[in-house]
C-alpha cells in the first residue's frame, strides 16, 4: 500500500471492542512510539500502559486531559 492509498482510506475507529489487545502487539507499538518525531527532535515521551479496570477508572478522574485524548503532558496513556 503506498502512501496516498494509506491516507485515502484511512478510518477514525470510536467504537472499541472488548477484547483485550495481545501484549506483543502493545509492546510493538510502544517500541514505535519511541521513535517517532517529536518537537525538537527530544523524544521525550514516556509511556504508561494501565491493564487494570479500577486504576483507569481513578486516573481518568484525575487527570481529565486523560479521559478523552489519552495524553497529558508528555506522558500518553493506554488505557487498555
């Protein structure tokens, strides 16, 4: 696929499943993350990926950037 194709054809999925996401493929794509652009050429990010139902629910409360686009400041969450 090349890229136009790619951008032509792109979807905006806002309906999740619940299916858990294998592990492997949550470590592939923090591995990607780290190398991705980033202001400055920094790659200062930080991941954090939250399994559990209970310490989502609590940091979605408290970090309500976290609720909606899963970013607050440099660190991303996952909530999977």
């Amino acid at each position: 696929m090349d890229i136009f194709e790619c951008i032509r054809t792109r979807r905006s999925i806002r309906k999740y499943k619940e299916k858990p996401v294998e592990w492997d493929k949550v470590v592939n794509l923090l591995e990607a993350g780290k190398f991705a652009p980033s202001a400055g050429n920094l790659q200062d990010v930080q991941f954090l990926v939250v399994k559990d139902e209970g310490k989502r629910k609590k940091i979605s409360r408290s970090f309500p950037a976290a609720k909606m686009d899963g970013k607050s400041a440099n660190t991303y969450y996952y909530m999977l």
